[in-house]
C-alpha cells in the first residue's frame, strides 16, 4: 500500500510548489526593488489559472480519468519550471541582475506552475477519495494536503539555506521543483494504481458545472475555497514583509524562516496530525474551532508587541492547518455524484489567491501593512460563517 501512497503524495508535493509564489514575493520585491503591489503579480498571474483551467479540466477528467490528468499537470508545471532554468536562473543570477526582463520570464514560469498546480489539484484532491476507506476521506485528505505544506515549505527554506550554505540566490527552487516532478512522473510510471471510475447516470459539462452553483450549499463551500486560498496567500506573501517593514527583520536573512516556522510549520503539523484529530472531533465542527481560532491570531498580528505578533502569527497557521481539506472533503461527501464538477469548481476557486494578495498589497501600500491585515481579518469571518452553516445542517 505504501508504494501506491507515495508517489501519490509526492503529487501533493507538486501542487506545493506553486504556493512558493508566497515567499516569491517578498523575495522578488528586494531582487528586483519593485512595489508590493507590482511583485503580488506573481500570485496573480499563478493563481489566475486555477480560475482558468480548474471547470474544463474537471470535464476532461470525466472522459479522460484523473490519471491522466495528473500526468498532464505534470508535464505543464515541467514546462514552467524549464523557462527560468533555461534564462540561467539557477540559483546564482537573480540578485547579480535585478533586470525586469529576467522578473517577466518568472511571471510567465510561474503562469505554466500555475497551470500544472491547477490541474493536478482538480485530480489529485478527488483521487484521495479513490484510494481511501468509507467514512475516511477528510482524514486523508488533510494527511496529504500536509505534503503540499512541504512542498510551499521549500520556498521559505530553500532560499535562506541557499543563502548561507552556498551563496546562492533564491532562483535555486527551480531546479529543486524541477527534479521533484521528474521523479513524481517517473514513479507514478513504475506503480500501477487503480482509479474508482464508477459509471454516473450523467456525464460532467461545463454546464452541469456552473449549475451547481445554484445550490446555495455548493455556492457557500465554493466561495469558502476561494476565500480560504485569497487568504492563506496573502497571509503568507505579507507576513515577511510586515517583520521587514514594522520590526526591521531581514526577509532573507530571517523573515522567512520565522515566517515558515511560525505559519507554514503549525500549517504542516495540523494537517499531518488532522487524521487523528478528526478522530476525535467531527469534521464540521472542527471547521468551526479552526475558523475561530484564525480569526483570534489575526487580531494579535494588530498588536505593536513583537512577541505577541509573532504568537499570533502561529496561532493563525494552526486555524488554517485543516481548513481547505475540511471544506472540500465535506462538500465531495455531501454530494459524491459530482466528484469532478465539484472538484472543478473548488479547484478553480483556488484563484482567490490570485485577486486577494492584491488587494492586501495595495491596501499596504496606500494605507500602512499593519492595516493590511484587515483583509484576511474579513476572509476569515467568513470562513467562520461557512461552518457555521454546515454545523446547523448537521444539527438539522
């Protein structure tokens, strides 16, 4: 059984590195010496492409299977990550340049990683399902979505262990990215797994897609997904800029380890842990404690304590820990006839982390990066609305 998971989670791993783009943005604003706003295109343009491709991928998938899907996601981020490998960025030019044209060839790498992380996301999450036992499904969707936590850990890690070990800049991940969808794709060749590809009394269309919507129940989930990721994104694209700006600490120095240690790590252990603790607690209400406690460690980051923003900043990573998984597995249980337009359409509300960080970036700009954080304060009350409906759904 483990050779079947592996490989498996290491598709996890792929969908990670798109969620680099985090980090990338602090990094591209000190490389290329450009606004917040202008360096949050990185999250834009990435994450646009979940809005894009996510519904037809999710109907390709119907006919084509999420086998084949997932070897397609595959080769597309393939593809992106050789643009900036081939423009010698490989760990050691980023920072000597500082040329605009080298950030536009990173924008249109990040576009094609975009477009991979997109579509492995539309296979990947449903085919957990696939492979798990009844009743088990958000258990082990929030063990391998903790593998995607891996994979964007890379981007906050990589460039400061780069730094000081070799001297190298921050264009490193590439090759680093590159190698682990080589060996994604050569693994998932060796191991035969079997797809679950029932037979529906209804095939999946664009149509059958966007229709869905019109349940008020699939519009929530939905929107709760766009959300989530809007809010994650920027958490993560800020919160090195907010210990530069406010407490003077370096980004590449030592706001992005603080960073990862303080959001991304309390991020991976509550997804590796969530099979467990949903053991113990049922996956609706825990949607609720989660939102809840985000909710609690944002207001923290408004203080002017440092320890206490830094607190805070943990305390948001926990609340977000198991919030994606938890929205997509109950939404999937709820209605599995529509695995893969459901699928389409939650992955394509992945593009929230495209439109948010803007949003964020400006409002940091025009007003101050303390007062920035009133945006995800905003996403986050609504993601606590979300489980509230689902906890009285369940009480209904």
């Amino acid at each position: 059984m483990i050779k079947k998971t592996l490989p498996v989670y290491l598709v996890f791993l792929s969908m990670g590195m798109i969620d680099a783009v985090g980090p990338m943005v602090s990094l591209a604003k000190e490389s290329f010496n450009i606004s917040i706003t202008m360096a949050t295109l990185l999250p834009l343009l990435g994450y646009l492409m979940y809005g894009l491709l996510s519904i037809p991928i999710g109907v390709l998938q119907d006919k084509k299977g999420k086998i084949f899907i997932i070897n397609l996601g595959l080769t597309t981020a393939f593809l992106g990550l050789t643009i900036p490998i081939l423009s010698g960025m490989y760990g050691n030019m980023v920072v000597q340049s500082g040329s605009m044209a080298q950030f536009y060839k990173i924008l249109v790498a990040i576009l094609f990683l975009g477009a991979g992380g997109s579509i492995l996301q539309v296979a990947g999450n449903p085919f957990i399902r696939d492979i798990s036992e009844v009743g088990h499904y958000s258990k082990n969707l929030s063990l391998a979505q903790s593998f995607i936590t891996i994979g964007s850990s890379l981007g906050f890690l990589l460039p400061v262990f780069a730094l000081f070990a070799f001297g190298l800049d921050w264009s490193i991940l590439f090759p680093v990215y590159l190698s682990i969808v080589i060996i994604t794709f050569i693994w998932l060749k060796y191991v035969k797994i079997t797809e679950n590809r029932k037979l529906n009394d209804h095939h999946a269309s664009l149509k059958s897609c966007i229709s869905l919507l019109k349940n008020p129940y699939v519009f929530t989930m939905v929107f709760g997904v766009f959300v989530y990721c809007g809010v994650e994104i920027s958490m993560s694209t800020h919160i090195p800029i907010l210990l530069k700006m406010k407490y003077g600490v370096s980004v590449e120095d030592k706001g992005l380890l603080i960073s990862w240690s303080l959001f991304y790590l309390p991020i991976l252990a509550g997804r590796f842990f969530g099979s467990y603790i949903m053991s113990l607690i049922a996956p609706k209400r825990l949607l609720l404690i989660t939102g809840i406690t985000a909710f609690i460690g944002t207001l923290m980051i408004f203080s002017n304590s440092y320890t206490i923003t830094l607190i805070g900043i943990f305390i948001v990573g926990l609340g977000f820990a198991n919030i994606f998984p938890l929205i997509f597995s109950l939404t999937i249980e709820r209605m599995p006839q529509y695995t893969n337009e459901l699928s389409g359409l939650m992955v394509s509300s992945i593009v929230g982390g495209a439109f948010i960080p803007p949003v964020m970036g400006m409002v940091a700009d025009g007003v101050s990066i303390t007062s920035a954080f009133i945006v995800p304060l905003i996403c986050i009350s609504y993601l606590i609305f979300t489980a509230i409906i689902n906890n009285r759904k369940t009480q209904n």
